[in-house]
C-alpha cells in the first residue's frame, strides 16, 4: 500500500446509533445517531458536518444501516442540497450493528491511502473478507433473515439454539455442536481475532463452548452490547461476534482486491453503477500505469518486485550499417556436403601451422560418427498458446 497522503481527501460517517468498537485505534468514523424529535433535528449536526467537509475540499462518504434506512436517506439529501454539489455519497450497508461499526472504522482508517470512490466501493469489499453474525436463541422475530416455519417451530424447543450470519453470505442455520467447525462459511486469514458482545452475558455459555473453538482466535475482546442489536436480531438473547483477520496486510489485501472504473462525469474511481458520488451512470477504463524508468547500463530491473538484478558487463556497441551500395547477394548453391563447424576465434592457430593438417595441407575428415550433433531447432511457443492469449507477467501478491 503506499504511503499516507498529507491529508485525506474523504471523510467518513456512519448514520446510526452504532458506537465505535474501539478495535482500529483513535482512527474512527464521526457517528451520528440521528436522534431528535424531528427530521431536521436529526439531520443538523449532519448537514453542519458534510458543509465543513465540502468547504475543506473533502468528500463524505455516509454509511448507514439498509435494514433502517428512512432518517439516513434524508438526511444524505438535505446535505446534498445544503453544500450544492456531488461531495456526499449515502451508502447503504447491510451488516449487523457491531460488523457495520467495525467496516465503517476501518474504512475510516484507509482514507488516507485511497481516493472517495475506492472508499465508497470499500464498503462493499471490506465484509467479504469478516465472518459476522450471532448465536441466537430465539429465531421468530428475525426479520433481516429469511426464517422457515420449521425454524420458528425449532424455536419453542429449550435446548435449540441458532447461528446467523450475515457476512460474507447470509445464512441461518440450527447449531450442532459437533458441526460448527465443519458449517462455517468463511475462516479468515490467521491470526484471527475476536468480537463479541450481548446484552446479558449469562446466555453466553453455549456460543463460548463452540464457535471461539471452531474459529481458534488469538486474541477476544468483548464489547459492549450495541443499542441497535436487538432491533436487528430481533430478540436480546443473543450473542454477536466478528471474527476478523489480524494480519498486517489484511487491509491492504482488501484494497488491491477491489476492481474499479472512472465516473465519465465526476471523475471519482467507482465500483458500482449508479456512482455514489453524482449518480452518473458511465465509466471509462482507469489509465494505464505511467511506465517504469529504463534499467542502469549494465542492469536490469525487475518490473513489479521492485528488486535490482545484479549488474553484468556492458553490452557492446554495435557497429554502424555501411553508407555504400549492398553487394550481390550470391546464387544459391547446389546442396552438398555438410560444412564443419568453425571454430571459435580464440582457439584458431597462425596461418601456414593449422591444426590437424595433414602433410600435404589439406585438412582431414572426421569419420561421421566424431562429429559434433546438429543442434535443435527451437519450438514455436506462441503455437501453443490458445488463439487471442498473450502471456502475461504475474508478480508476487503483497498479501
């Protein structure tokens, strides 16, 4: 990843009562929990904040629950219409309380290192690589998870109990014990750390027996239970967890996976139509990369490790084609005898003492089986590659 710009060219805020997990550092993203007894005293401290920002010659990318998304909507409008541009982008994200509050910190964390659009696409990025959800006890007023009738009937039994996920996939299924290693969805790059936190920790029992066992963390935190979590999941007997990858690279992994184009109006490198920021419906290509300076006289540059091959002797100059006429090309010969290798200039003797010469001066013939093999020609490579395929240079994943 490259180095920290001087100063960030977005700012990111999330919409909803979802306090900060703490896990990313001091780095987090500006919350507000758009409480208040109208829309527009829900929508003011918003609207002030996207002006500031837009006045600084920063973007704002809003993030806020798609599972409660009235008061975020309009409030992203009113900004829109407060600071009279494209600078403020409403993104919807469809995780659980304490998942949306971990993506939106580490988004605030890259925006040093990536330009408004990428953050914008990041929000979509960031969750493949966690593995988010709850243990729940009680499934029948899940409303963010398509439930069965046979689900719901599973649970008026005591000893049944459920894991939902909602990141990287959703999905919802009864827990077995025996099977929860074996039924995880996605296992993040190790080391792995923990997240979790419930409104009552005595119904933690179960979860602690069996998921932190199958996911083998290195580290868990537990957090305070989030305001919105009960909305979300529906009950408050539950226990939420994300499990994410402690490793350095993990964010950087997630920033060189993500795929983007240039808006055609705005300019801003975006991973979805619409863009976030002005809504515009084309893209382009991105340019490509500017190319890497010539190689030393003497050496050679690897074009993606960034290493430098030793250097070796100075290739020699090569002499100046001839001003004159070209002479007469010669008439092909008649196919005859196969000629003798010449020998290389160091190894060749003084005229008039050649070697190997017989008495009378001519020189001798080797018997065909002392002679050297006739070397191979070299196969045609490009033949064997499919037709419209040029081979391509694969340098190593900083991941």
């Amino acid at each position: 990843m490259s180095r920290a710009l001087p100063r960030s060219a977005t700012a990111v805020a999330l919409l909803a009562d979802i306090p900060s997990t703490g896990h990313v550092g001091e780095v987090r993203a500006q919350r507000f929990a758009m409480h208040g007894d109208g829309i527009g005293e829900r929508s003011a401290a918003f609207v002030d904040f996207a002006r500031a920002r837009a006045e600084a010659g920063q973007k704002v990318v809003a993030l806020y629950p798609s599972w409660q998304p009235e008061t975020a909507v309009r409030a992203v409008n009113f900004a829109r219409g407060a600071t009279r541009d494209d600078h403020v982008a409403g993104i919807a994200v469809d995780l659980s309380p304490l998942a949306l509050s971990l993506v939106a910190d580490q988004l605030a964390y890259l925006t040093p290192y990536v330009p408004p659009g990428m953050v914008a696409g990041l929000s979509d990025e960031l969750p493949k690589h966690l593995l988010a959800g709850a243990w729940l006890r009680n499934v029948s007023n899940l409303a963010s998870f398509p439930v069965s009738l046979r689900q719901q009937m599973g649970s008026l039994a005591p000893s049944v109990s459920y894991l939902a996920y909602c990141a990287p996939t959703r999905s919802l299924e009864r827990m077995r014990p025996p099977e929860v290693e074996r039924t995880l969805p996605f296992r993040p790059v190790r080391p792995v750390q923990l997240l979790c936190s419930t409104p009552d920790p005595a119904l933690s029992g179960p979860f602690d027996e069996n998921l932190p066992r199958a996911i083998g963390p290195v580290a868990t935190r537990r957090l305070p239970a989030q305001p919105l979590g009960p909305v979300y999941w529906g009950t408050s007997k539950y226990v939420e967890f994300v499990a994410l990858s402690a490793h350095p690279q993990a964010l950087a992994y997630a920033a060189g996976a993500l795929r983007t184009a240039l808006c055609t109006w705005c300019g801003e490198p975006t991973r979805s139509r619409p863009c976030p920021f002005c809504s515009g419906n084309a893209t382009r290509p991105l340019p490509p990369r500017p190319s890497e300076p010539p190689p030393p006289q003497g050496g050679s540059t690897f074009p993606t490790g960034g290493r430098q091959a030793p250097a070796g002797p100075a290739p020699a100059p090569t002499p100046a084609p001839p001003t004159g006429p070209a002479p007469p090309l010669p008439a092909h010969p008649r196919p005859g005898p196969r000629a003798e290798a010449v020998p290389p200039r160091e190894h060749r003797t003084a005229p008039g003492r050649a070697r190997g010469t017989a008495h009378n001066g001519a020189p001798p013939t080797d018997p065909p089986h002392n002679r050297p093999p006739e070397p191979e020609p070299l196969p045609d490579l490009t033949t064997h590659a499919p037709p419209g395929h040029a081979p391509e240079a694969r340098s190593p994943h900083p991941r």
